[in-house]
C-alpha cells in the first residue's frame, strides 16, 4: 500500500541529461538544478512509522492513499492511520508547522467490478466521507500483468493481439480518470474531463445492471 505525496511549486528549469557536458557533471549547472523548483514531486513510499517515512508526510501538501477494499486491509489502514495521527500530534504539540496543507485522499484501488462487497465498501465510504474518497478508482485488470511481464508500464507496453490491445487501453482510460480525478482534487481548473467521462459511464452502467 505505497503512499503518494504531491509538493506544489514553481515550473523546473533544467533537465538532467543538461547537467553533463562532455562525460562529466557541470558543477555550475548542477549547482543551479538544486536551487531550481518542480510543479509536482511525488514521494512513493510505503505505510510504515519510521523515522524516514514520518518526513515524507511531514513534508507532504497532500497525502494519496491507495486502499484496497478487503476488510483486513482496511482495518490495517485504521491502525495505521490511528498511529500515524497519534504521532504528529505530539510533533504539532511542540513544533508550529504546517503539515498536509493541500486535499487528502484515500484511492480505492484492485476493485472487482463483479464484487458486489468491494462496491458496498466504496459506496459507504463515499456516503460517510465524499471529501476523503475519490470517486474514481482502479479497477482490477488482468492486462496490466502483460506489459509488466516484459518490464513495461502500459503506455509503453505494445500489445500483440487484439484482446490485449482491448484490455490495455481499458485499463489506460481507468488510469487517465484516475489521474485526472486527483488532480481535480489538488488543483481544481486543472482537470481535463478523463474523471467526469470515466464517473458518467460506470455509475451509468452500475445503475443498469441494478435495474
């Protein structure tokens, strides 16, 4: 369950095959990467309460989550952030900083659209608390084992027949809504419609296979 952070800046400058001239690192320019901003970073690191992974958070706008919909998994996420919140109110008790400014989220993800409980779970989530679920989530997909097989993500990934084809550009539109979900959330204006096109067509078709 990795934890994905977002830290809001001003556009990079630089590039990093710019920092080498002729075989070697040009000190001068490396020295004006580090002082150089991005738009986004993202720290991909996993749900423990180390030391190292207390300042990721710390250093966090925002804070995404992906939680799949098993009830262990879930009550493990509730330990978690039971400690996890534990832990920075003590550090908030001696220390005046700013922690998690920007939205936070939990993203359900490996949902079985033919699991009725996975869809109840998520459905309870989003009646009890709309501001911290998406809305958009990943479904699970068999495809995406395809292009991991060969090292690839999959929009790398160039499948070799038809049913591949089909399932990998299933699972990138899932994707795009998904990103485009989030970024709705971090940075409203922002969004290019792939959420509310991918939100239209499942709870459309949900609500026909119900009736």
């Amino acid at each position: 369950m990795p934890l994905i952070a977002g830290k809001r800046a001003t556009r990079q400058k630089r590039c990093p095959n710019e920092l080498v001239v002729e075989g070697k690192v040009d000190q001068q320019r490396l020295n004006a990467a580090l002082t150089e901003t991005l738009d986004v970073i993202i720290i991909d690191y996993q749900p423990a309460l180390t030391l190292f992974q207390l300042n990721n958070v710390i250093a966090s706008t925002s804070l995404v989550i992906p939680q799949t919909m098993k009830g262990f998994d879930i009550a493990t996420l509730s330990t978690f952030v039971t400690g996890l919140l534990g832990m920075l109110q003590h550090i908030l008790a001696h220390e005046r900083i700013e922690i998690g400014t920007g939205a936070n989220m939990l993203l359900p993800t490996i949902v079985q659209r033919s699991n009725a409980q996975d869809l109840n779970h998520i459905g309870n989530l989003l009646e009890h608390c709309p501001t911290e679920i998406l809305p958009v989530f990943y479904l699970r997909s068999d495809a995406i084992s395809n292009a991991s097989d060969v090292y690839q993500s999959v929009y790398e990934y160039e499948p070799d027949t038809p049913g591949k084809r089909k399932g990998i550009n299933r699972f990138i539109t899932n994707a795009d809504a998904v990103n485009d979900a989030i970024v709705s959330r971090l940075w409203p204006g922002f969004e290019r419609g792939y959420a509310n096109t991918w939100m239209d067509e499942f709870y459309e078709d949900d609500g026909e296979g119900e009736a």
